[in-house]
C-alpha cells in the first residue's frame, strides 16, 4: 500500500487508513513499536508533518500508544475505534 497523490484524501488520513491495514493484517501487532516518523517519511515520499497528523489521528482513534522518551507503540486491539 502507498500513498496516492492524485487521491483527493488528504495524505495524512491515506497514511493513518495505511496504518491500520498493517495493524489489522498483523503486520504491526500489538504493543509493537511503530516505525519512526522518518522512517514512515522516507518509506511513503511524505512531508513530516502528514506523518506527524496521520499518528495524531491514530492516537485519538485508539490505534497507537506513545510513551514520551520510548516511542509510539500499537495500542491493545480492545482500545481500536474506527472513525464514524
């Protein structure tokens, strides 16, 4: 999966959508340590701050977890909520 530019979604809610899918296909599991931004950054062609609204969403939605001076982990399946 990877970003569309010509998609009118904007790219940090196409990044967040790309998050989850590897969430839900298991291949970022639970309590699993998110990649960095510069890695999701360089891995996608996006501007930091797309990645940086892309896990500010995820965060709200329950997806990921950060703990400040550990990094940004996959939140236990029991605290996802998909967007209404």
């Amino acid at each position: 999966m990877t970003v569309d530019q010509l998609d009118p979604t904007p790219i940090y809610e196409q990044l967040a959508r790309i998050i989850k899918e590897k969430i839900k296909g298991g291949e970022l599991e639970e309590r699993q340590l998110v990649p960095s931004e510069s890695s999701l950054q360089q891995e996608h062609g996006v501007a930091r701050g797309s990645v940086r609204r892309a896990m500010e969403l995820l965060r709200k939605e329950g997806w990921v977890v950060t703990i400040q001076g550990r990094g940004t982990f996959v939140a236990p399946r029991e605290n996802w909520r998909e967007r209404p």
